[in-house]
C-alpha cells in the first residue's frame, strides 16, 4: 500500500486529510470529486481514527473508486505511480522529480489533449470549476523571473529611501505602480539586509573618511613643514635694535639660528630662503650686527649685507700691531695700553705656530699674526680672547697658502720670512697691481748676485716702523746713522719679522713674483703711483721725476 494521507479503504480524500490542509480548499475539492463520481449524491461515511492511514493501490484492482467501483480512467493514469511517495512543495504543488501528472494524456505534452477538461468535452470530476482558478498549463504559463543576485553594495533607493541607504534602485527599473521592486521579489528579508548594508556601508565610509582626513591633514603639515612657506614677520623691524653676534664660518642655518634666538626672525627656515633668494645672500660674514627685532628675513639679509649694520671691529690690511691694539682698546672700553700689555707678556699663550717663535731682535712677535679681517669684538669681552682670534686667523690662513712648504723654493729660510716679505710687499705697494712687482724687487734684491744694491732693501717703510712713523721725506743723514736690525739701509736681507700685517693679495703676490728684472721703484706722485725700473740709470730718472713732483 502506498501511503498518501489519513483514511483507509475507501476514503482517500477526506476533507481533512492534511495533505490538503485540514479542511481547507483541497478537503472541499475532494467533496466535490466524490459527489461527482456519484451522480451528484452524497456519500456518508463514518469518521475515521485519526491514524495513520493507507490508500488502496491504484491500477491493482483491488478498491479502485469507492465501494469497489471501477474507475479505468483513474486505473490508467495512476498505474505508473505505484510504490512511489510523492513529495510536494509548501503550496501544494509535486517538487523534485514528478510522477506522470494524472490529467496528462502523452509524455511529450501532459495536457496537451485536455484542453477540455474544465468546461469541455471531457467530464470535471471537481464539478466546481469556479470554487479555485484552474492552473494554466505549462505552455501558456509566465515563466518564474529568475532571481537576482543579492549585490554585495547597495544598488540605490528602493521604495523612496535614498539610494546610499535604501538598498532599492535608482534607475527606473521598477515602476511606479509595482511598489515591489526587486526587494519584495527577494522575500521579506532583502530590504532589511539592503539597510543593514547600507549602515554597513555609511560605517565603512566614516571609518575611510576619518582615515582620509586624518592622512590628509598629516600629509598637509608635512608638506607645509618640507615644502610650504616658513613662518617669518613682516617689514623691516619693531624699532627695538639688538647686536647679534654671529661666529666665524657660519653657514646660513647658523646665522638663522643666532637671528631666531635674538628675536630678530621668526624662523631658520624663512632666514635660509631669503639669503638664497638674495645674490648676495651668500657673502654674509662673521662679526657682530647691530639689526632690530621681528624683521622680515629678507629684511634682515638685506641689511645684513649693508655696512651700516655692521658692529664689527675692522682691522685693515697692512694695520700695523700697535693700532691694532689701540682699536682693542675702544672697542672693549678698556684703559688705552690695557690690550699692547697683554700682547707683551701673554705672547706665547695666544696661539702662534711654533715656526714663528724665537726669533731674535723681533719687537713684536704677534706683528704680522693679527689678520686683516672683520671681527665679532664688544664690550666684555677680554683683550686676550680677541688677540686669540686674530692669531688664529692668520694662522688658518698661512697653513691654508702652505707656506712653510713653499717658503724654500722662493730662497727663504722658512715661512716666518715670507711673513716677513709679505709685509714688506703690503707697506710699500701703493696699489694692487702693484705687489708682483714689488715682490720681484725684494727677491731680486735678496739675490747674492745683486750688485746694484748689494742685497740691501732699502726700504723707506722698514725705517718707518722702527720709529713708529709713516714719514715718506726722510734724509739720507738720519738714515745712515741709524744701525738698528729694522733699518734695511744699513742692514742687509730681511728685517727681523714682520712690519705689518699682510692682507690676501699681498699673501697671494709673494708667492708669486712677476719674472720682468725689476729691482727699482720710486712713488713718482709721492701718494698712489708707483713706477719701476731695472738699472740705476732708470731709477735716477724716476728719482728726478718725483722730486719735481
């Protein structure tokens, strides 16, 4: 027996056999089958246990129809499905593989040949065509839309919500009388997970949007700090002056740093681009400056470059020793001698090189080591830092021209005599074009081989200095009559040091000398022009020519 419902024997469709709903419409089709199979009477039978029941198998001859009555229509069609347990779907309808459907009269098209079976030739066993509507037989049925896919973003608005939150379309595909739209053909569920997609997507985007800003704004500092404009004042100052004391070999982040720290600038940065963008930016040099604060930093460059901001003690080229001091002196507010004390007794603690020491009849060991330069020198300080500086400068400057391993090959005994030539070139040059050849004159002149002068200098300016003068009319009497080491008219070669201190060029010209022969010179106009000659007879002429001057 092949199960299909509750009833037994004859009642195979009770009206509240569950397999069609407890009385429901299915129960009132099956009352009207048994009516009809019976000339419209009704059949009245006992009710049955609620137990499990069996049918009786169709096609086998044994309770075919009711009472024994055979049915071989019904003997026909369900012939094939026996032993077979049908599975339905939750609407009723035969699910997964289906038995030959009872009303189908070929394989190939089961209802092909019962177009009549609702009001046509062929009899209705439900005999109530009107109590449910006839299903449409598959060849005029509308297929089933396939269902689409759930999207995994949003696809747009649905049912008027926005179409970042909504989850509905945006396009128009749904109408405007269709209010299902694709979510409703989706079930119950597909606008709830469209909205919760939709939060999903609204936290992402904050989360993203947060980031963004966050990198945004970093992003934004690092490049105003590597590549934006730097903070700096505008116009040219406060009113409020300040010295600003910036150190020797200091580069353009230094002195941004001196500036910043003094309040004269708001930032390195805005210092450094200044002096860039400033031709001259680049020529800013050590000393002290006396600049106002909260300037503009190209303000501050341009002032910087002009001599009236300069505060620096400027020591001349070819300065002697002794004015050197005297300008100490005033520039620290000390006692006039207080800075040549110094020098005389601390000498030899104030860094000079050991080849400039312990030479005999020097008068002054330092003369010669006070380079020509501008220096950073203001009130407090001591006379000895200053003379510190100066000795270090020069000695910088010699080791840099490498005078001692030049000095043989120019026929001195060392580099404390190019020193020595070096001032000698600077004291009697009167201008620039002038030092080659007077440094050619005094090698000449040194020369064993010299027999126009036999190796005397007879320098007017060695003189000069030992007396502490600067006198260009001095008689031959005096001269003569005169045996100090300085007086190179009556001693021969060198003095014993230095007689000045030698600038650049005058460095730069004895170490190279013109190679023209001269070995006379005479200051034709008493002041600036210089002319030379190379036999005595030359000279004479030049000597008459400045005495008619």
């Amino acid at each position: 027996m092949t199960e299909y419902g509750r009833g037994q024997g004859s009642e195979p469709w009770h009206p509240d056999d569950p397999l069609y709903g407890d009385g429901g419409w299915r129960g009132q089709q099956a009352e009207q089958v048994r009516q009809s199979s019976y000339d419209g009477q009704p059949q009245h039978h006992p009710q049955q246990p609620q137990t499990q029941q069996q049918y009786g198998d169709w096609g086998t001859g044994e309770q075919n129809g009711y009472g024994g009555q055979q049915y071989p229509q019904y003997d026909q069609q369900y012939a094939p499905q026996q032993q077979h347990q049908p599975q339905y779907d939750q609407n009723g309808w035969p699910a997964g593989t289906h038995p030959q459907d009872p009303y189908a009269g070929a394989p190939a098209d089961p209802y092909g040949p019962q177009t009549g079976t609702y009001g046509g030739d062929q009899a209705d066993y439900y005999a109530s065509p009107d109590a449910y509507p006839p299903p449409e037989p598959p060849s005029r049925r509308r297929p089933e839309p396939e269902p689409e896919p759930e999207p995994d973003w949003d696809p747009g608005p649905d049912q008027g919500e926005h179409a970042f939150f909504a989850g509905g379309g945006d396009d128009g595909d749904d109408e405007p009388g269709d209010r299902r739209g694709r979510g409703e053909r989706r079930g119950r569920g597909g606008k709830e997970r469209k909205r919760r997609s939709g939060l999903a997507c609204l936290v992402v985007v904050v989360v993203f949007g947060g980031g963004l800003a966050g990198v945004g704004y970093f992003g934004y500092q690092f490049v105003q700090d590597r590549f934006g404009s730097a903070p700096d004042f505008a116009g040219a100052g406060n009113g409020e002056q300040v010295t600003v004391t910036i150190p020797k070999g200091s580069g353009g982040y230094a002195i941004g740093q001196e500036l910043k720290k003094r309040g004269v600038v708001k930032s390195v940065d805005a210092f450094v681009a200044a002096q860039s963008a400033n031709p001259q930016g680049k020529t800013i040099q050590d000393g002290v400056y006396t600049l106002e604060k909260e300037m503009s930093a190209a303000s501050a460059v341009e002032l910087m470059l002009s001599p009236k901001s300069r505060n620096n003690l400027i020591i001349a080229e070819g300065k002697r020793n002794g004015a050197v001091y005297e300008l100490i002196d005033k520039r620290l507010g000390v006692e006039q001698g207080t800075t040549a004390k110094v020098a005389e007794t601390k000498w030899e603690t104030l860094g000079l090189p050991d080849w400039a020491a312990n030479h005999g009849d020097v008068r002054d060991p330092l003369e010669g080591f006070l380079y020509p330069s501008s220096y950073a020198v203001a009130k407090g300080q001591k006379p000895e830092a200053v003379l510190k500086q100066m000795v270090a400068r020069a000695t910088e400057k010699y080791a840099e021209l490498d005078f001692e391993g030049k000095a043989e090959s120019l026929g001195l005994e060392g580099p404390w005599e190019l020193v020595t030539v070096a001032s000698l070139v600077q004291a009697e040059g009167k201008t620039h074009d002038d030092f080659r050849r007077m440094s050619e004159v005094i090698y000449n002149r040194l020369k064993t081989t010299n027999t126009e002068t036999n190796q005397l200098l007879q320098f007017d300016s060695t003189f000069n200095y030992l007396k502490g003068e600067s006198n260009i009319d001095i008689s031959e009497s005096e001269i003569n009559s005169n045996k100090d080491p300085y007086n190179t008219y009556t001693n021969k070669g060198l003095p014993p040091g230095p007689i000045g201190n030698p600038g650049e060029e005058a460095l730069q010209a004895a170490l190279d000398p013109t190679d023209e022969g001269w070995i006379y010179f005479v200051a034709t106009d008493g002041v600036n022009k210089t002319e030379f000659a190379r036999t005595h007879d030359e000279f004479l002429k030049l000597k008459d020519k400045f005495n008619a001057s």
